[in-house]
C-alpha cells in the first residue's frame, strides 16, 4: 500500500515553519522514544522509504491516521490548529522518533496536524501491518501502546487540542467539557471569563458570546453544538442501531461493561457495548487507584479505562459513544434496546453494567450552582478549572479521599467535609493516612453541609455544621466537589428484571426466588442472571456486589462465561 499524497497547508505556514524551535521535543516522561536502528531495519520490511520536503502534511488534523510514520532523517513538527490564525507548534520531532497518536491503534482521527520542517526521509507503514506486527511482537507493541498513552496523557494534562470557547459559568459549555474530559479527547478551553484572548477570537469568528459554547476544529465552527455531534466529530460511534443482533449487546462501559467487552469479544462472540457517556463509569472519575491488583504505582481511572477500551477494540467490540439506553424489551427470542435518540439495538444475549449515578447533595440552592461550580469528579479537567481556588470536597470514601490529596495540588486550599466520625471508618487506611500527614488538607470529620453560598451562580462558601456539637461554620469556596455515593442505573429496565429494596437487579438464586411462575424458562437463574433469561448483571448496579474496581472487572468476565451458557441452550 502506498503512502497517500502529500498536502500542505495555508495560513502562514512559512512563517509557522520560520519560527520552529531548533531543539528537538524531550522524550516527556516516555512518550517519545527513538527507535534503534535494529528496530527500524526490522519495519522496513513493513512499508516503504520515501522523500519528504518541506511544508508536507504527514498527518492531517480530522483525518484517520491511516499510516505509521516514523522519522529517518530531517525534522518535523507538531501542529495543534495548523493553518489557522492562531496555529502553533506542539511538539518538534527528528531521526528516530515514531510520530502519531492513539488514532493508529483505534482508527480515531487525529487531533493535531504533523507538518515536515527540514526535508528528509520517512518510513511509511499502513497502520493495519503495525497493528499486526505489534500483536506478534509483544514488547514492541507495549512501548507503541505505552507511548501513545503518555502523550494522550501530557495532550489533556497542557490543554491542547482542539479548542472548546465558552463561559465557565456556562452549562452547555461544563457539560461539552465534561464529554471531552471523560472520554480523553485532547482540548483546549478557552475561558471567557479569564482568558484575555478569547473576545479577540470570537471577534476574528464574527461569533457573539450569545452563540457560545463553540468548538473549533479543523478550520470547522459548531456552534453549540451537542453532545452528539462532537461524538461523531471524533468518531465515536461505532455500533450503528441496524437490523443485524448482536451476540452479546453490554450496556454500560465502566469496569464491568468493559471487562464484559474484552472476554466476549476475544471468545468469539459479537459483541456491542452501549454507553451512555464514555467509558470507565465511575472509575474514570478518580484521578488514581492504587489498590488495583498489578499497578503498584497505582494508575488513574481515566487511563485504566482508555486501555481497557483499546483492548476490547483490539478483539473486535463495537463501542457507542453516547448511546442512552431508555428501554428494554423482549421479542422474538431476543432482546432489543430502545436509544433515546430513537435507534435500536437488537441482540441475543444482554449484560447490565450500568453501575450507579452519582448522588446529589441534598442542600438548598444547590441546582443554582451545580451546572457551574459542583463537580462529581476530579480528573485533570476539574484541576484545571480550581487553579488557586479554595475547595471543598464531601465525602468519606476513597473516591474523596483520592479527589482530596489530587486537588491539594492545584487548588489554593483544600478543605474535606466527612460525615463519618472517623477517616477511616470508610476510606482505606493507607489513604487516609496520606491525608492526615498532609497540611494542605484540612479535615472536619462528624461535619455536615448545610448551606451554599455564592451570587450569579458562583459559589462563595459552603457552611458546614459539626453533628457533635451543632457548631457551624464558614469555609471558603469556589467549587465543591462531591463524592458520596450513588444510585443504581435501574429506571430504564422494564418491571420484569426484579430489583432489591435500593433498587439494585437481583440476580442467581434471589432471582429466582422472585421470577414468577409463568416466567420461567424451566430452569433457575445462572448465578449472574436476572428474571429474564438471558439479561445478566455485573458490577456495582447488581445487588449484592462489592464496590470495587477488581470485582467488577470478575463478575464482567464471569458474565460472559454465562452468557455462553445461555447461548448455548437457545441455539
């Protein structure tokens, strides 16, 4: 397969190209290797040599990366919104260096525009012949894979990429941000309200602020645009709704949901994976486990989950980003899913791995302030937002003790509201002791909130009140952050899967005890399995199940040894 075309771009490019830093990029913490000559002689027999000049577009902004380059001689650069007024060079690459993004491995566009300063020679490889060589040499493949973590990693932890422009007071804006954080697309937000170069650019758009959020993107404008429409920006959908069934369709893309993806896709099995924001659930929300079994140096959730996706790619899974499912409903031997944008998925056997949603705190005011200043995460996206803020965090939980000591460094104070009469009454020891030896922290246990305080929807001060002593008081704040638990994802299922006193799926032998008579299918439910045969539940929406990443992870891989059960019975 031979290279495609060479392109160049258009706004001020030499002068783009003039101003290139002479010194190559770093290799940021692992991101950037250089590949020994040995490995590079190996490859070649993969794709082909070829010339490159100068101002040739390599990689293009918005377009699958179709290719893997790496470098042989000359220079390039990194360009993050190439060709427009307010380009600028990211990274700056030379001999030995691979060049490309996640995009390789996912087939997902590409995010910034690779552009050759100094005319060399590249190596070309189709990105489907890298895929497979990777597979069958294991150790390359991790530093590939490794490689391109890191440098979606650093892309979110600087802020660039394609650029959101907006309020941060503004709702629409939080919620395109929030998309864009949890699924770990690489942006820049342009902050109205802070950012002295954001009137200059909506100016040069001819965009008024009442027009805003906007996303700029491949010299493309969307105008407040949804959630939906940045999803296929980014080709993020795709399982279309279509008459085919699906062997296996998973609701719900957190721990479980994705371990489900990994074991039935690689099994054989056809297998759709339905979610409704991105993946990870609330795993994705933490900004580190370091209790997960095999990552000593603990991992952040978001990371966790990006790999657990490639993985599942990786075997052939099809995952839907965003895709809510509002209903459920046997027919004809199987089971179809309503969409709430009105599509429909169809599949034979179903897992429900929906998880919980996030609990709100029950306090005046707060819908006043929760589309501005009220997060239920801490990922680098909320560190961004609480540079030098005062914040309050609620919770007793590892999720807020994790938020806590990740916020201590970036936010101006840190203050942690628990309910509970001591640290660790709920939280892991460990991390409650990383706290307690931390002066950035300040803790108020058996203390409660109260009442929120603020103007035009900005937070001021949260009041807590001590429960011991009914003593209240006033802690500054321009965000709260809130961690105390959450609801199962259940109102979507139809009466027939039974559910516990909480609202959680009962499933195996409690199943079977409340499957009516008429029901049954002449045999009890297998031990992840719901009143509908075949419809199994796995992870934290199931009744009964530990709340813990590594659990959820087992009983998605158990659920699918089932499934295969359940299959084998109805063919």
């Amino acid at each position: 397969m031979m290279a495609p075309t060479a392109r160049t771009g258009s706004h001020g490019v030499e002068e783009l190209l003039a101003n290139v830093p002479p010194d190559e990029t770093p290799d940021l913490s692992g991101g950037y290797p250089r590949l020994e000559e040995s490995r590079i002689r190996s490859l070649e027999t993969l794709g082909e040599r070829r010339p490159t000049s100068r101002g040739e577009v390599l990689i293009a902004e918005g377009e699958p990366e179709t290719i893997f380059y790496v470098v042989l001689s000359g220079r390039v650069a990194v360009v993050e919104a190439f060709g427009c007024p307010d380009q600028r060079v990211a990274r700056v690459h030379g001999s030995g260096r691979f060049l490309g993004e996640l995009g390789v491995l996912t087939g997902q566009v590409a995010f910034f525009t690779t552009v050759v300063v100094d005319p060399g020679e590249v190596l070309a490889i189709p990105a489907d012949r890298l895929r497979a060589y990777a597979e069958a040499d294991p150790a390359f493949g991790d530093e590939v894979l490794r490689a391109y973590l890191i440098r979606r990693s650093l892309a979110l932890g600087e802020g660039i990429g394609f650029r959101i422009v907006g309020s941060r007071y503004s709702a629409g804006t939080r919620n395109l941000r929030e998309f864009a954080a949890r699924n770990r697309l690489p942006h820049r937000f342009v902050d109205l309200e802070t950012d002295p170069s954001a009137e200059r650019l909506l100016r040069e758009l001819g965009v008024g602020p009442e027009d805003t959020p906007v996303v700029l993107y491949q010299n493309r404008l969307l105008r407040n645009p949804s959630i939906a429409e940045l999803a296929a920006m980014f080709s993020l959908r795709e399982l279309d709704a279509k008459e085919e069934v699906c062997d296996l369709v998973i609701v719900g893309a957190g721990p479980a949901g994705l371990a489900a993806a990994v074991y039935g896709a690689s099994e054989g099995l056809d297998t759709g994976v339905l979610e409704a924001v991105a993946a990870g659930g609330q795993a994705a929300r933490t900004s580190r486990i370091e209790n997960y079994l095999g990552f000593p140096a603990g991992i952040s959730g978001g990371e966790l989950a990006e790999r657990a996706a490639l993985q599942a790619e990786k075997f052939g899974a099809r995952r839907t980003v965003p895709a809510e499912v509002v209903g459920l409903e046997q027919r004809d031997g199987e089971y179809a899913l309503r969409l709430a944008d009105g599509g429909e998925v169809l599949g034979r056997s179903v897992i429900v791995a929906t998880g919980v949603r996030v609990r709100r705190l029950p306090v005046p005011r707060m819908e006043e302030f929760e589309d501005t200043c009220v997060y239920y995460a801490a990922t680098p996206i909320e560190a961004q937002q609480c540079v030098g803020d005062p914040v309050v965090v609620v919770g007793g939980g590892n999720s807020a003790g994790q938020a806590a000591v990740f916020l201590a460094d970036h936010a101006g104070e840190v203050h942690l509201v628990v309910r509970e009469p001591r640290l660790d009454e709920q939280m892991s020891r460990y991390l409650a002791d990383r706290i307690i030896r931390d002066p950035r922290i300040q803790v108020h246990l058996h203390t409660e909130v109260r009442e929120l305080q603020g103007e035009n929807g900005r937070l001021g001060a949260v009041v807590v009140e001590d429960t011991a002593t009914g003593e209240r008081q006033r802690l500054p704040a321009r965000d709260l952050m809130v961690f105390i638990g959450g609801d199962p994802c259940t109102s979507w299922l139809p009466e027939s899967v039974a559910l516990d006193s909480g609202g959680y799926i009962l499933t195996g032998s409690a199943a079977g005890r409340a499957r009516a008579a008429e029901e049954t299918d002449g045999r009890d439910p297998l031990f992840l399995e719901t009143t509908l045969p075949g419809v199994f539940a796995a992870g934290d929406v199931r009744s009964g199940s530990i709340k813990r990443v590594a659990s959820s992870v087992g009983e998605g891989a158990m659920a699918v040894r089932l499934v295969h059960e359940h299959l084998a019975t109805t063919q």
